[in-house]
C-alpha cells in the first residue's frame, strides 16, 4: 500500500456497497483495506482497494482487536456493510474506539433499527404512516388479530439475518388467514414468535418503492439523497435493488428526518417508504443503519455523501449538500434477469433500461466487472 497522511477506511465486507465505497473515496486518495470472509468477492479487486484480507466473521473481532492491526490501521475509520458486522460493531464499539473511528452509533441507537418491532414502535409514536403490522405472543393471539388486518400479508423477521438464512427471502407472502397460520407454524419451527411481525402488504411493484439514503450527526441530517428503487430482485420482494433514479419527495426526507431526530441518530442510514395509492401516503418500511446497494448514484448526482461521513470522523470541514441533478444507477448483471420476469408477467417497464451509471462495470476500474462475469455461478448460489 501507498503511505498516505489520510486516515484510511477499514472496510468490513465485500459486495458491492464495499465496492462503491472503495471508488468513492478512493478516488480521494483514502487508503481502503477489505476484509470479507469469502475470498470471491469483488471489492477485492477494485484498484482502490490497497489490501484484502480473508477473515471470517466468527474471528473477526479479535482479529480487529488484536496487536498487529491496532498498531498498523490505529486511527482509521472502521466501517461495516451489512447487519451483522453493524451489529458486531455497534456492540463493541466501546472498546473498538480506543484504536478506531467506528462508523455506527451506540447499540442503544442501533437496535431502534436493527429490530424492526422497535422500528414500527417509534414510527407510531411519531405519527409516521406506516402499513399495519402486528407483533403477536402467541400463535392463538395472531389467530384473533388476523381478522383486523387486511389480507394479503407478509411473515417478516424482526431481524432480517437470521430468517434470510433461513428461509432465502425476505418475506412470506399469505393471501389469507389459513395460509398465514400454515406458514407461520413452519417458521415456528426454527424462530421464536416474538421476533416474527405480520404486516399489511401495500399494494404496487417497486416503482412505487422509495427510499432517503443519509449521513446525519446527532439526529441532524448533514447529506442525503432520495431515490424510487424502480427495480429489485426478486420483482416482489427484493432482497436487492437493480435499478434506481433520483426523485425529489420532500415529504419522506421530512420524514427521514423526523426519525433521526428521535433518537439523536448518528451514521449513515437508508430510509424505505412505499408509495400506497389506496390513501395516497407514503408509508414507512424500514430503517439500514448502515451503507446500501445503490449509494454511489448520490456520486453519480453529485452529492457527497461518502465523503461528507469522511471528513466529519476525520474533523475535515463538511461539504454541503447542494441541490442534485438528475441520475440512475443500474447492476446489469441482477438488472437483466429482473427485466426478463417483468416482461415474463407482462408487467410494464416504468424507467429506463439501460443507464450510463453502472454498480460493477466502470472503464476505470474495469477488473471488479470481469470477476463478476467469473463468479456469477457462485454468486447468484449463495445470493450474495
């Protein structure tokens, strides 16, 4: 690695939220080092990527904690991209602190997110539309509530991790009451009811999903941006956006916003809201305390969302964040697939097909695209 006199960024993990980070504030000469537990993976081979290291979760924090790295990376940030290593992270970060500048809030913070029953909490004492959603102790009790939600429903976890392991979605659809207890029995089996929630599902494809990337400081929103996830895979409940565009919803952003302030938020966040026709509000879905697929289309706008993170944990003066100009952002390699099955349900096609503003392939940084030609075996078997 290059000596720099920028701190540097430890990243934790590899997909492509790692991949954009590396791009976006390696182009500013930050140092990147990746660790991942999986060696196929493709921020690994971006050329902003200064160093790869293979650890798996399980040893991860004494790895971070251990003499070799506190000595070599003391003073960098350390900074995660999926909800474990949030988790991990956040619960640790009192210690972590004394050698890092951790990238999340305080467990007490993150947990509002992380659970998503505290979530729906939080959003009702605030006043923030929401679909209904119904956290039950028993199975006998879901049985008498079922009959004051409207059908069809979702079973979603309060903790997305461990049912997506589970189960390879993120949600279970049930069009009536015998299905919804069918199905909820099997998930019984292997997760407690308490951390499973029932939800009224907001009619409409993805185009009607939206959500406010952010970076806030002590409830205050220092940089964001809103965009319509006009494509996911699967089509009905993604796991993963293909296509997104930049809108202009000032409601949802004071919505955002509202939801930071409570807690006195400070990280980086997406907010998801879904747009519902039946009483035109938008609705709230969830909060990612933490980085996204498609953040590098605020790069592609303008906005400088990585870097005003950087220079707030580095006590760098902010940047503002000025009005964005209109962009897309598209994974073609998940795009694609995605397009086919809405043509194969004779759906229409609501944005663009192609845009400019790709997630792997850049002609700059060109081998993270090749890899990712090369891994698609492995990368669509584990859904990575």
């Amino acid at each position: 690695m290059k000596k720099s006199n920028k701190p540097g960024v430890l990243l934790l993990g590899a997909h492509i939220q790692a991949l954009g980070i590396c791009r976006v504030l390696g182009q500013h000469g930050i140092p990147i080092v990746v660790l991942d537990g999986s060696k196929y993976n493709l921020a690994r081979h971006s050329r902003y990527c200064g160093k790869f290291i293979q650890v798996e979760d399980s040893k991860l924090l004494s790895r971070l904690l251990s003499v070799s790295f506190t000595g070599s990376f003391n003073g960098w940030l350390l900074m995660p991209t999926n909800d474990r290593h949030v988790k991990l992270l956040s619960e640790n970060k009192k210690e972590l602190s004394r050698y890092y500048k951790v990238v999340v809030d305080d467990w007490e913070k993150v947990r509002n997110f992380y659970h998503k029953s505290l979530s729906y909490s939080m959003i009702e004492r605030l006043e923030i539309p929401a679909p209904k959603t119904i956290g039950a102790e028993s199975l006998d009790q879901l049985e008498q509530l079922a009959d004051s939600i409207l059908f069809p429903v979702i079973i979603k976890p309060s903790v997305m991790v461990d049912f997506y392991l589970l189960f390879k979605k993120k949600a279970i659809l049930c069009e009536n009451k015998a299905l919804l207890v069918k199905e909820m029995k099997r998930v019984l089996d292997v997760l407690s009811i308490s951390d499973i929630l029932t939800q009224e599902v907001i009619p409409g494809d993805s185009y009607n999903q939206y959500s406010v990337g952010l970076f806030a400081w002590e409830g205050e929103v220092k940089a964001h941006i809103t965009a319509r996830r006009a494509r996911q895979h699967p089509i009905d409940f993604g796991n993963a956006t293909t296509f997104a565009e930049t809108v202009q919803l000032p409601l949802i952003e004071e919505y955002a916003s509202a939801i930071m302030q409570d807690i006195e938020y400070s990280g980086l966040a997406e907010v998801e809201f879904k747009f519902d026709h039946r009483d035109g509000q938008y609705k709230f879905l969830e909060v990612n305390p933490r980085t996204w697929k498609w953040h590098t289309l605020a790069n592609y706008a303008k906005i400088p969302l990585l870097e005003t993170m950087y220079m707030h944990y580095t006590g760098e003066s902010l940047i503002a964040n000025e009005e964005y100009r209109q962009a897309d952002w598209q994974d073609i390699v998940t795009d694609v697939p995605t397009l086919l099955a809405i043509l194969r349900h004779k759906m229409p096609i609501k944005s663009n097909c192609l845009s400019k503003n790709q997630a792997v392939a850049c002609s700059s940084d060109l081998k993270p695209f090749i890899m990712q030609l090369l891994y698609l075996p492995y990368l669509f078997a584990t859904r990575r």
